[in-house]
C-alpha cells in the first residue's frame, strides 16, 4: 500500500510504503523494469527509522525510490528479489541495528562481532572508545578496557 | 581417492590481496568449493564522521575512501551538494572537472594493470604502467599541489586554476601514451601464460551481474552496456564523443580486455574537454567571496558518476543546517567484492587470485 507519492530535491519521484507491502511493491517495480537495485540507505529520524531504496534500470534511463518507516526496527528481506541486498542489508543491520527477516545470514559486515551499539544511529555515544581483542577460539572480544585492546 | 574438505583463511595480510581483503575458503585438494570475503579491516566509518562536519570539510572523507582515484571521489560529492544548495559551476571549471576526472581514471585503470600483473608473478609490466602513471601524478602535483590526496575539485569549481606549464605537459601526455600503452599491452598480450590464465577462468553471467548490483567495467566485461556517463550525463558527458568499450566473453580476460579499451576512450574524452576549456572564472564568485562554510541544504539528493570501478553514488539528507544530517555512500568495489562467492567456485587457489585482481578492489572503498 503505497502511503505517500512526492519528489525529491534531485527530482527522483518517491512512494512511501508500508512494510508489509514493502516485498509486493518492489517486486511490482522489478517487473516493470526497475532490475538494478543501486542502493540501500537507513536514516535515524530518532522517532522511526527510514529505508531508502534507489531503484534503476540496466536497459533504460530511469530511477526511482522506495522509501519504508519502521519504529520496531524490523523489516522483510529483499534477499528474495537481488542478490546485492545481501550485503545491504547486513550493513544496514551492522551499522544502524535494523533486522531484515529472512535474511540468510543476518551478521555484522565491518564491525567485530560483540561491538557494542550501532554507530550510525543519532544516540550512539562516539566518545566511548572500544577496544578489540582475540580470544583464544579465534572469535572478536570487544571491552571498553584500553588495556584489553591490541 | 577421499574427498576431504578444509578450512583455509586467506589474508587480511597477504601481497595479493589488494589491501586488507580476508577470505574464508573450504578447499577439496586444491579447488575451491566456497570463498566468503570478509571485509571491515580498513573501516572508519566515514559516513558517521561526515555527520559531525561542515559541507567542504567532507570532502576529505571522501579523499580517502578511493585512494587511486581520489578525484572521481571528490566528484561524486561534491554534484550532489551542489544539487542540495543549488550552486552553480562556472562552465571552465566544468571543463577542467571532466579531463582530470578521466586522467585519474587512466592511472587508475594502470594502478590496476600493474598490480594485476605482480598477482600472477609479472613483474616487469608493473614498472612500465606506474612510469605513465608517475606523468598523471605530476600534472596532478601542478594542479593542486599534492600527489595522493588532491582535494582538488572543490564546491563551486576547482581549486585553482591550470598552470601553465600544465598544456605542455598534457600535450606531450597525450601524444605518447597510446604508444606507451601499446607497448604495455604487448607484454599481456604476447604471454601465453597470461592468456591461458585469463580466458574463460571467473565467469561471471550477465544475470548473476545485475542480481549482485555490480557495475563499471566488470559489468560491460559481461555484456552490458551500462554506463552512467552515457545513461545519466553529469558534467558535460553529452557533449562529448566517446564509445562504451563491451565484451561478452564473461571471463577474466574480457575484464582486462574491456579496462585497456576504457583507457584509450578516457584519454579521448581528457583530450576533447582540454581542448575545449573557456576563459573564464574557474570557481563561483559569490562563494569565493563569502567563503564554503556557510552552505546549507534542505532535502534529499542523489548523485550518480562513473568511478574507475564502476556507479560511485552519494545520497545526501539535509536538514537546513550547515552540517549534512547523513551522507550515504554507494561503493562500487564493495559490490564487485561480493560476487566472489559464485565467480571462483570450482576453481583452483591460483585462478582465485587472479579473479580478484581483475575485480581491482580499493579497501579505502570497500570499508568506507
């Protein structure tokens, strides 16, 4: 179900979507044409989360934009429709704390497992530092201890 | 014999590994039944850390994550404020944009080369491309007075303007490079080994291709035409002439094949824009005048350009205020990463260092 229709600054046109109908609508967009999922953003607006989706095509000129609101952070995967979201989505939950369902191997990409917070979030605390190390399984051990650290 | 499977853990410190590349392969003997990529060695976060910026103090961020061709980079941000604060461009800076743009992508695309090379045990082409890339350096060095980490296409135009010593140099660049990449390409091209281990090893399918968002020249090497210079123009793409170099062979070779051809198509592009460089200002009066730090922006921008490594996107939200509220980067070496998986399967250890070379990751890129 689409919520809202408008247009961003660049002139890209957007809907906004509820999630439940967040896989139909893309799937819809896949058929007619929009194959190439060029990007997966999440904005932190404090009260609810934002996921953008920018949808081309590889065979014409055209873009447009998907956005989903969620306040539980919880979402379906689009791991059913691009093989790319993959990789997005694991970011996104890495990097913002969104969790995709469905996803097959929902990990942290470019944090150490254990990492405390998700850093790209308005209330995450950047002066606290955290320090990693290696236990002796070969797993990440994360502390807030300086001398814990490398 | 018995089929027994093992673990091997491939970098993140290894010579071949472009950087801080991790694989966790599962070998049968010598072939490889699974490879993941784990990333995130070089991470810094620089999308948290724009947040906490000016506008122009981005820019830096941006420098760092691409650090062979830090201008494409400069490139993607800087059109997408200039779309969130509507700034115009004097058309001499445009100009001057677009023909550094594609030089740094021919040193780019012979950083690639001569890596390429040192991975399957050529030495010798890697001091022959880094000798022409070593011209481009210099004529960067001229421009903005630094050789790594330019900071030279600015918001609102380019730094300064071009020396001029800068023509001589360009000139001469340009009428011995095709010879010099000849010569390059006859050290490739004449090697049997070479060939034998480039044609049909990494087969990557148009499908798996466009399911794995990959883009740039690993794209055209399977057979699609996609280039944002010709699909969405920025600059003054569309008013200059130039060909999509295409292949559809799939295979590593088809991706050295397309990335030579890329060079020869950029060197024409810098050479038209140089000739066609106006008089004029070569950066916006009224923000010479008042100073960057006072741009700000409302709404959401999307910029688009074609990096050496393929679609380099930046999604700006702007709240009003003089600091961007989130900067959302598109890596292109990020997505070409992940196909890894289905592109070395069934191959022998060798032939996966190979694939990745012809990948050409950046890691300031991929972990951003």
């Amino acid at each position: 179900m689409i919520i809202e229709r408008g247009k961003m600054k660049d002139g890209n046109e957007y809907i906004l979507v509820n999630p439940e109908s967040l896989i139909e609508e893309l799937k819809n967009l896949k058929e007619n044409g929009y194959n190439y999922l060029v990007l997966m953003s999440a904005v932190d607006y404090l009260k609810y989360r934002e996921v953008v989706y920018h949808l081309s095509s590889y065979n014409e000129e055209k873009m447009v934009v998907v956005k989903v609101r969620t306040s539980d952070d919880v979402l379906p995967s689009a791991t059913v429709l691009w093989d790319s979201a993959n990789w997005f989505e694991r970011e996104i939950y890495d990097l913002m704390g969104i969790k995709f369902n469905g996803h097959p191997d929902l990990k942290r990409i470019f944090l150490p497992e254990g990492w405390v917070g998700h850093p790209l979030r308005k209330d995450y605390d950047i002066s606290k530092e955290q320090f990693v190390n290696m236990n002796d399984d070969g797993t990440d051990r994360v502390s807030f201890d300086p001398k814990d650290g490398w | 014999m018995e089929e027994r499977i093992i673990d091997v853990n491939f970098g993140p410190q290894h010579p071949s590994t472009h950087g801080v590349l991790r694989l966790r392969v599962k070998l049968n003997g010598e072939t490889i039944v699974e490879a993941h990529p784990i990333i995130g060695y070089l991470h810094r976060n620089a999308e948290k850390l724009s947040e906490n910026k000016f506008y122009p103090s981005v820019l830096i961020f941006m420098d760092r994550l691409d650090y062979v061709s830090n201008h494409n980079m400069e490139l993607g941000y800087v059109l997408a404020v200039e779309k969130l604060a509507d700034i115009e461009v004097p058309e001499r800076a445009q100009w001057i944009r677009m023909m550094v743009v594609e030089l740094n992508r021919i040193a780019s695309h012979l950083v690639w080369l001569g890596t390429m090379g040192l991975d399957l045990g050529m030495i010798t082409p890697f001091f022959y491309t880094f000798r022409e890339r070593e011209k481009i350096v210099q004529m960067f060095e001229m421009l903005s007075g630094a050789r790594l980490t330019y900071n030279y296409i600015s918001i609102g135009g380019v730094y300064k303007d071009i020396p001029n010593e800068f023509k001589d140099k360009f000139l001469e660049f340009y009428n011995e490079f095709p010879k010099r990449l000849e010569e390059i390409q006859k050290i490739f091209d004449e090697n049997e080994i070479f060939i034998q281990r480039m044609k049909g090893i990494g087969y990557l399918s148009p499908e798996d291709a466009m399911s794995y968002s990959i883009t740039g020249p690993v794209l055209r090497a399977s057979g699609i035409k996609y280039d944002i210079r010709k699909k969405f123009p920025y600059l003054h793409y569309d008013k200059v002439e130039f060909e999509v170099p295409t292949s559809n062979e799939c295979d590593n070779y088809a991706r050295y094949k397309v990335r030579i051809e890329e060079m020869k198509q950029s060197l024409r592009i810098a050479k038209q824009a140089f000739d066609r460089i106006p008089e004029g200002e070569y950066f916006n009066p009224v923000y010479r005048k008042q100073g960057l730090l006072k741009i700000k922006g409302k709404g959401e921008v999307y910029s688009r350009t074609e990096s050496p490594r393929g679609e380099f996107g930046v999604y700006i939200v702007g709240d009003g205020t003089y600091r961007p509220y989130r900067v959302r980067i598109r890596s292109p070496a990020f997505h070409n990463l992940s196909a890894t998986n289905i592109m070395v399967k069934g191959l022998k250890i060798a032939d996966m260092i190979a694939t990745i070379s012809t990948l050409d990751p950046v890691f300031g890129e991929v972990d951003r």
